[in-house]
C-alpha cells in the first residue's frame, strides 16, 4: 500500500486533524504532504524491508499488465520511443518489478516479431518527500539486469508530485502503471464528525461517512482520469491495481473484524484506555482512504469516459495472517509481521498526528490483535486489477 497523494489547495484545510496545528497555512500543507509517505530507508520498519504484501499483489496483476503491454506495442505499430509511468512508485525494490516485466514483454515481443526494441523512458512518480534516494540506489542493478536480459535501452527519471495533478507534457506518455495507490484518497473527506472511535469505516459509521468517503473516491479517480487522458496518447494503455472489496457484499459499511484499519481502531482505542492517547486526539483521526467495489470502480471509469475497460479482475486476498496455525508462538510472528508491514504504510502519518512516543506500543498492540483473530479470513480485502485504454 503506498501512500496517499496530496490534491489541490484548497482541499488540503481539510487535512488539518491529521497534523499538528501551525500558524501558517503553508506550513500546514507541507507538515501533511511530509505524512503521506512510506517509511523510507532500508531499516527494519521501512517500507522497503516490509512490502512482501505489495509484491503478491504484482504477481497478481502480471498477466494482465503482459497482455496489455504487447496489445499496446502492436496498436501503436511498434514505436522506436516508449515512454512509461509509475505512479505512486514508493521506495524499494518493489518499484522496479512491473517497469522489468513491462521492457522483458516488450523486448520479447520485438524478437518475435523481428522489431527493433524500442528506446524507453522509465519515470518514477511520488510526492516530493517520498524516499527516492533509497529507490535510485536500485538503479544500478536494475540497468545491469536490463542489460543482461534485453536489447532495450531504458532511462530511469524522478518525477515527484502527485498524481492528482497533472505530471507530464501532454500525449508523452504510452503506458501507465500503478499499483496498490489509487485507493489512497486526496484528502480525509469532510462530514466525518459523527464516525467517533473509527479511523475508517465500519459497521458502528454512520451513512454519512461512507458517502463521504465514496463522493471523496468518485471526485479524486474521476480527475485521475481526466489528468492521465491528456497525458496519455491515443490507444495508450493503463494497468492499475487497488486494494478494493468484495462486491458480494451488498453491505457498505461492512468490514470483518480483522480488516485492517478496524485493526488499527482497536489498538488506538487500547492507547486512549490506558490514557496514553486521548479520546478527542482519536476521534479527530480518519484515513484517507477507500477500498472500492468493481462497480464502483466501473461507474467512474465510465462516467469519466475517456478510457475504454479491456479487463476488470477482481481476486481474493489477505494479508497472510489467515493462513495462520493453531501455534501460539507462529500465530504471534505472523501478527508481528503484520503490524510491521503496516507500520511501514502509516507510521508518518500516525506520528504526524499522535506523536512518535507512542508508535511501538500502538503497533505492539497491533500484532496482538492479529493473533487474536489469526483464524479469521479478511473477507472484505481484494485486489482489484483494472486495464484501460485511451480512446
């Protein structure tokens, strides 16, 4: 999961409970665009040692990103020049894994079609105080493995903003990809004053907050669209994945007990028991968040109308701790790797809000709550994998 991206001006007053107060308002937004980042470094909590969830989501959305690229090779008659985007790219080995499968594809497709490789520029996107110093530390492996394996040039760039604004020169781009992001939303949607006691939606919200949170989803994936359309030349492709919910489930307020952000809910309320954490301090707190269901996802992409659906696929997944035994001491790993890895996706932002001396003791109380639901399945998580073409 990486993090959020930060809209226009005058969405980020909304974002205030998020932050500690300042007398400036521009103080205010860059203290909040500083949260919403991943852990950065190498370290044991970062974002880089502790993304193993993001990386199955990849392997999850691979055919469909190795289709899509070879049908946009052959759409646009195999140009000499690619130029591909990754968007909310994060820290870490991670970001390289689709940029790889996306130049082996198109280098595999060239020799069997006796094409020359194209030359391609690889821009890596996030907001400004993302870690991109450890993800172009990578960069040197990744050209040696490029060059082992392929007769394609590519050229890495940084491109820090965000993706709810517009990024790159009009037509420049060919393909798009995203993965684990969209679903962070632009800012903490308004109307949440009644959701007390939840950090997202549950089954104690009231109608209000979801709508809020879906008409916050619709506004921020509709402008996504409408950016990358002028971006994107005609007939190129996007392949984006998020973290969603089961459209099976008719219940929108629905969130089993083992969801994450209920998760989250629990242990911060375990810190305002012990008075470690104060009541207003928690309920002033929401995620900019939302896990939509594929026929939400389907209404925006439709109602935008500038992209055409070439595959929507919907797959079940947890985050590993329901594949849990009965082991007591295994069942307590698997929670302490959990909490860890969503550590990784929240920490600046939590510490942005609560303060840094309680962050071990709310993740520890975390990975206790994992184990105590290690035989529950998250129902309501799965990775929705959606392609896209400019029409």
């Amino acid at each position: 999961m990486r993090c959020g991206q930060n809209a226009t001006e005058d969405s980020m007053t909304v974002l205030l409970p998020l932050q500690r107060y300042t007398d400036e308002k521009s103080d205010d937004e860059y203290a909040f665009v500083k949260a919403l980042r991943m852990s950065g470094g190498v370290g044991a909590n970062s974002y880089s040692a502790n993304s193993l969830l993001q990386r199955r989501v990849l392997s999850m959305a691979k055919p469909v990103l190795v289709t899509n690229t070879e049908e946009m090779m052959m759409n646009l008659n195999f140009p000499n020049y690619i130029k591909v985007a990754e968007l909310g790219c994060s820290s870490g080995q991670n970001t390289f894994l689709a940029i790889s499968e996306i130049i082996n594809t198109i280098n595999v497709l060239c020799q069997n079609s006796n094409q020359n490789p194209p030359e391609i520029d690889c821009c890596l996107n996030d907001l400004p105080e993302n870690d991109f110093n450890t993800t172009f530390k990578f960069v040197p492996f990744f050209n040696k493995e490029i060059m082992m394996t392929n007769q394609a040039s590519c050229f890495v760039y940084g491109a820090p903003g965000s993706f709810y604004s517009r990024l790159f020169s009009r037509n420049s781009l060919h393909f798009i990809h995203s993965s684990d992001a969209l679903h962070w939303l632009s800012k903490v949607p308004e109307n949440l004053e009644n959701n007390k006691e939840n950090v997202y939606i549950s089954n104690s919200s009231p109608q209000s907050a979801y709508k809020a949170y879906l008409n916050q989803f619709q506004r921020d994936f509709s402008m996504f669209l409408t950016l990358r359309s002028e971006e994107i030349v005609s007939n190129g492709r996007m392949v984006l994945t998020f973290i969603g919910r089961n459209t099976l489930n008719s219940d929108q307020f629905y969130r089993d007990c083992c969801h994450v952000w209920t998760l989250l809910s629990k242990s911060l309320g375990d810190l305002v028991f012990e008075g470690l954490v104060s009541k207003p301090k928690l309920d002033a707190f929401n995620m900019p968040f939302y896990d939509p269901n594929e026929q939400e996802l389907k209404e925006v992409i439709q109602n935008e109308g500038s992209f055409e659906i070439n595959d929507l696929e919907t797959h079940g997944f947890d985050l590993g701790h329901s594949n849990c035994d009965n082991n007591e001491e295994y069942n307590y790993e698997a929670g302490y790797n959990e909490a860890k890895s969503i550590r990784a996706v929240t920490e600046p932002m939590l510490i942005a809000h609560f303060g840094e001396d309680v962050i071990d003791i709310l993740f520890d109380k975390y990975a206790r709550h994992v184990t105590q639901h290690a035989s529950c399945r998250n129902k309501t998580s799965v990775t929705l994998v959606v392609a896209l073409t400019k029409k």
